[in-house]
C-alpha cells in the first residue's frame, strides 16, 4: 500500500496553512506535545516535517511515516535541519513495517482525522511501542457541542474528506485511543482555527500509555 497516497493539491494547501497556523501557536503547542521524550521514537503522519524541530535532545531516532509523495518530500527536506536523527519512511500507519515493541514511544500530531481505518492504525501503534511506552497524540476531534457536531458528521459524510485530505471533523479521537488499549494520563482540549477559511475546532493534546491486554496476540512484521 506504500506509494498509494496521493492528494498533491491539499498537499500543498496543507503546507501552505500549517506554517500560518504555526505563527497563531501550534509551534507551542508541538513543543509541549514533544516535551520530556526520550529514546527511538515512530511519528505517523509526519506531513512536512514541522514536529521535527521540536524533538528533545534525549530522543536518539525519530522514524517518521508519511505515505503522502508531496509531503514525503518535505518532511525529508525537515529531517535535513532536525535537531535530532529522523528518518522518512513511506509506510501507512494501518500497515507499520516494524517488529512489536521497538520503539519507546509513539506519535500522532494532527493525523487520526485522516486515516482511513484509525482502529488498525491505533493497534499498530500499540503493537510497535514497548510494553510501557507512550503515544503522545494531539488532534482535532468532535465538538462537545450536539448542534455543531451534527454538523461535522454531515460534512465528513459529503464533501468535507474529499477536499481535505481525507479529514473527517467528527470523530471521538480520545475514545479510540483507549479502545485500542492506552490510558490516557494527560489531556488537554482547547479550540483552535486557521482564519478565514478553516472552520473551529476542538483540540486535544496530551499523554497516553500503553496498558496490558490479554487478548493482544504478536503481529510481527519486518523491520524497515
């Protein structure tokens, strides 16, 4: 499935917002997203690479996902400046070429909107970090609000995912986490917007843990 996704107009729109949105202060909130890792550490969804320059200096890898060919080429061009080893691999986050356990933490930044299967992508997750390890996640989800979010489930089953991306505005990110088995130990939510044209969005930031399962069976893949 590697090489499969392909959304070079967004690709760029997407570029072009997110280094806005960095100045409106979501380079703040990469940094508090990242603060305090350590060790090999797997980002899915890297997009352009902007998480790259947050990264603390106890982290000795980073491998960043990004199966996007646009974005790909970006984030290499990060990875070049990162303060940090980070390596670009185009992978799917449903699909993680890597054997069980051996990364220290994982990461998630502005990406579970967009996966298509976000289950399997979360089991991955949790089948490649260690048996105690992290996943540091910060993402939009859907608003607390039943008005607003009606509105999100109609627009991610219309038009909305086709123009961004794949995105869906209405999904209940935090409530995946933990049926993929991680407790999660730290949240944050606050809204958040790109005027004039993104809509407003609630955000959630913070710490999850992976916990032990029973029914967790081995699913060793190769080693990229």
């Amino acid at each position: 499935m590697a090489g499969k996704v392909d959304h070079p107009l967004f690709a760029r729109l997407y570029a072009g917002q997110s280094q806005k949105a960095e100045a409106l202060g979501l380079a703040a909130r990469r940094a508090k997203l990242l603060d305090g890792l350590a060790g090999r550490v797997l980002e899915i969804g890297a997009g352009n690479g902007l998480n790259f320059s947050h990264y603390p200096a106890r982290v000795t890898e980073v491998v960043a996902v990004e199966p996007e060919r646009n974005l790909r080429e970006l984030a290499i061009q990060a990875a070049g400046s990162a303060p940090v080893p980070v390596r670009v691999v185009d992978a799917l986050a449903e699909e993680l070429p890597f054997e069980d356990g051996v990364f220290d933490a994982a990461v998630a930044s502005l990406v579970l909107c967009s996966i298509g299967d976000v289950a399997a992508a979360l089991d991955e997750l949790r089948r490649v970090v260690r048996h105690d390890g992290e996943l540091r996640f910060f993402e939009h989800v859907a608003s607390e609000r039943r008005v607003v979010r009606s509105l999100q489930r109609a627009a991610d089953a219309t038009l909305w995912p086709r123009v961004a991306g794949g995105c869906h505005l209405a999904r209940d990110t935090a409530r995946l986490i933990e049926d993929a088995g991680f407790a999660i130990e730290r949240c944050e939510r606050f809204s958040f917007r790109i005027p004039p044209l993104d809509p407003p969005k609630r955000h959630i930031l913070g710490i999850a843990r992976k916990i032990a399962r029973d029914d967790q069976a081995p699913r060793s893949r190769r080693l990229t």
